[in-house]
C-alpha cells in the first residue's frame, strides 16, 4: 500500500476550492481505487492524505483531467507552495477502544 501525502502553505481558499476538493475526493475514490482521504487545514497550512494500493492507481489519479485543471488552480490561486510526497508503508499498527455500554 502507498500514501501520497500533500502538504501546502495557503494562498487563499474560496467556493470553487470547496466544491472541487469535494468533487475530487469521491472521483479518486470512486474512479481510480484511492482507499481514503483524509484531509485538514491548520491555519494557513494544509496537509492531506490519501492511500492507495498501487502506483499505477496513483499516476492514473494523477493525469485525470480535473484533476490536472485543479492542479493550475493550485499552483496559480490556491496555494503559495506545496509538497507533494508519495510513500510505501511497511507496516501498520492499529489500536481501537470500545466503549461498553454497560
């Protein structure tokens, strides 16, 4: 499995950001395999990140043409800077706590 981990600094985020980050979360989803996206925004820095379960699944996301119309946006309106990293992971831990309720 693989993580693509977005990082930026925002410039400014209007309507059309929020509409298509949405729009753009279910069609990774639901077109190219992403397995989650998890996304949040921190003052003027924004992190997001998305699993998937191959790299090819990845490249494909990443041509898809809104997303590459989204992408312009980002370098021209949206953010001052980003960082865009793609890992492999290794390994997983999970730890979950029920709540009885009894």
């Amino acid at each position: 499995m693989y993580a693509v981990i977005f990082k930026a600094t925002i410039k400014t985020l209007d309507d059309t950001y929020s509409s298509t980050a949405s729009r753009l979360r279910e069609r990774a989803i639901g077109t190219y395999g992403c397995l989650e996206f998890t996304a949040c925004t921190e003052g003027n820095q924004e992190i997001a990140v998305s699993y998937w379960k191959t790299l090819d699944q990845i490249r494909a996301w990443k041509q898809d043409p809104e997303h590459l119309a989204a992408q312009t946006l980002g370098r021209t309106k949206w953010y001052s800077s980003y960082q865009v990293q793609i890992a492999n992971i290794e390994r997983e831990y999970t730890h979950c706590v029920t709540v009885s309720g009894t």
